[in-house]
C-alpha cells in the first residue's frame, strides 16, 4: 500500500504530467513569465466554468480578499461581520485595513455561517458580510444575499474551498458558489481542489464597474500605465501558474467527483457509530469535499489523532483555534466575544485524508483504523 497522504499531488501530476510539463516549458521558451497568454485563457476559462462576467486572476487568495474590501471602498472603523471558524486570512484582512472584525456563530451541521447570528449582529456600522464556505460545504447564500439586500450590504463570498460547487437560488437557478455575492474570491494554493504549484487567487464579479476597480487595485492603482488612480497593490498570477491551472480547471469537476466518491465511501463506514457526526449535505449545494471533517460529540479527538498517527494515517484539525481567540484581534475585544458552538467544535473537529488520488485499499486502511479505535474506547 502507498503511504497514505492529506493530500498527494505527486500522483495527481503523474496523471496529467505531459500536459503540465509541456504547459510550463512553453512559458519558460518564450519568457512571458508575467501576464503572459496563460493567464488571459485562464481567465476566460474560469469565468466560463462560473459563469461570471469578470475573472480577475491575483497572487494568492489572502490578497483576493483584501483586494475586494479595497474595491468596496470599506473605510477605517466599518464593521464586517465574518466567522471566527475559519482560516485565518479571512479574518486577517479586515483588520489589516483597519475595519472591525464582527464574528458570528455557525450552524453546527454545516459549519457555515448562522444567518439569524448574522441578522443579529448587525449594526448601523456594518458595511460587509464575508460568508465561507468552509470544507467545500455552501453557506446559506439565499438567507444571506436577502439579509444583505434588507440591510444594503456588500457581500463577499470566500470560495477558496468550495470552487466548483454547484448552489440552487430561490428562484430556482443553478450557479456556482464564489458567483452569488457581489464579489466572490478563491485561493489556488496546491491543496485546495484547484490548486497550482505555487501560490495563486482570483476575484470574480458581475459588476463591470467592480471589476474595473478591481483590476486597477491588483496593479498598482493604475488602469493606464505610470497613471495612477487609486491606491492599489502588486498582485499578480504567475504565467507559469495559470498555464497549469488552465489544464487542471478541466480535471475539477472529475477531482470534485472522486472526492465525493471517498466522502460516500466514508459516509457509509462511519454513519453508524455512537458519537460521530459525519459532514451534512445541504439540500441546495452540492458539497465539493475540501476537506472531509468529523465532528466527535464525546471529545474524544487527541486520541483519535494519536491512534491514527500510530497507524501512519495523517489527520488534521482545521482549526484548534477559533479568530475570536486569537491574539491579533485582542484589541478589538473579541475574546469577550460568546460563540459557544464555535468553541465546541474546535474541540471536536477533525479531518481526515481525502484526495483525487485515493485508492480503495488505502480508504479500507483508514476505515478499519477508526472503526477499530471506536471499538476500543
């Protein structure tokens, strides 16, 4: 058996290594290492894949969502209301530019944002909502597109886990998570389910005079070149970058399938033990399997984590520490802040190896070694 990986993108290249190896020596040959043709195709392509008007490609996802705070001219001391589970750059941002991190609770099963915390949170300083759809599972984007149009505020939807699923609108449309706020953002780093080989992020929009904004804070502030409008940033995708994304973009619904093919596999192992609460599928996503995360209501997870660690089974717990107590926004008061769901599952999660490359033997292997722990404990 192969050793078993969080995420193994060394046979994932093997699978499509001509295609890569061929995409990257084209740029090196004819030196267009920045804003060459790759990233213009890309970016077509991606906005195809999420039917969006405007793509617009950036160095990495952090900077994507500091960019559409940027863009929506979000001034010093505005409120954003965003969870505090969650990767830290989502949180960072808004301290970063000076904006006041508002954190709200989640719904236990999907691990999303809660809209009913969202519609209490709120006050007549709230600018922002910065759903996440965390794990690869949707956020409630219907309650919260119509909370955000009640109260007129901006929504900015942190994709970075969740590209290519598929979300029902109330009015019975189909689209893509990252497409339903007014500007969604994703990350490319090598192990989310679109990832390169490096670092690399996108913003999209449906808004022109959005995405006009955006494009001109990614570089430098300046639509013109040596003119500068506002104050932008230096955030570019790498050429070499988005030649290799340019061809995994066709594997992602593929990767999205054989991700959801270990879920169900896992799914069907575990529903039956006393004390584990699988991931939920919301009926109106389809969930895309970033991450595949148990929820152990007993807290039995450290020895969990030392049984499958003992096996050579890796494990991860995404995240140990929610924003709220994190020090960098002590100053903002938030370890005042009562999020008691929150704090009960950062004691609880844990995730455990998926991969587009995982084969039956391996899952088998992992199956047996939880089955095995619960037996015993």
């Amino acid at each position: 058996m192969k050793k078993i990986q969080m995420v193994d993108l060394v046979s994932q290249y093997e699978k499509i290594k001509p295609s890569i190896d061929e995409a990257i020596q084209d740029v090196v040959q004819q030196a267009h290492f920045i804003n060459g043709p790759a990233v213009g195709r890309f970016q077509s392509d991606l906005e195809h894949y999420l039917g969006v008007k405007h793509v617009i490609p950036c160095a990495n996802g952090t900077d994507a969502l500091q960019i559409a705070m940027m863009a929506l001219d979000l001034k010093p001391g505005d409120e954003v209301i965003t969870p505090s589970f969650t990767y830290i750059a989502t949180t960072e941002v808004v301290a970063l530019l000076g904006l006041k991190p508002v954190f709200v609770e989640v719904d236990p099963k999907t691990f999303c944002m809660e809209p009913s915390a969202i519609e209490a949170a709120i006050t007549p300083r709230t600018k922002a909502i910065v759903p996440v759809h965390l794990y690869g599972q949707a956020a409630n984007m219907n309650a919260i597109m119509e909370i955000a149009t009640k109260h007129k505020l901006f929504v900015i939807e942190d994709n970075a886990q969740a590209i290519g699923s598929d979300y029902h609108l109330t009015n019975g449309k189909k689209v893509k998570t990252g497409s339903i706020g007014h500007i969604g953002c994703t990350s490319f780093f090598p192990s989310k389910n679109l990832g390169c080989y490096g670092d690399g992020g996108a913003l999209c929009t449906n808004d022109d005079a959005l995405a006009k904004k955006i494009k001109m804070i990614a570089n430098h502030g300046q639509e013109q070149k040596y003119v500068h409008d506002v104050i932008g940033c230096n955030s570019r995708l790498d050429t070499i970058q988005a030649a290799i994304l340019e061809i995994k973009l066709r594997q992602l619904d593929n990767y999205i399938d054989a991700r959801r093919e270990v879920a169900a596999r896992y799914d069907e192992a575990f529903a039956g033990i006393p004390g584990v609460q699988i991931p939920f599928r919301a009926d109106d996503s389809k969930h895309v399997f970033h991450q595949y995360t148990l929820v152990l209501e007993k807290g039995n997870r450290n020895a969990l984590q030392e049984h499958l660690s003992a096996n050579d089974i890796p494990s991860m717990i995404y995240y140990p520490i929610p924003a709220h107590k994190q020090q960098m926004f002590a100053a903002f008061g938030s370890s005042q802040t009562e999020l008691p769901t929150t704090d009960w599952l950062t004691e609880r999660v844990i995730s455990l190896p998926i991969h587009t490359e995982m084969d039956e033997e391996q899952q088998e292997f992992i199956i047996n070694t939880v089955k095995m722990f619960f037996v015993n404990s």
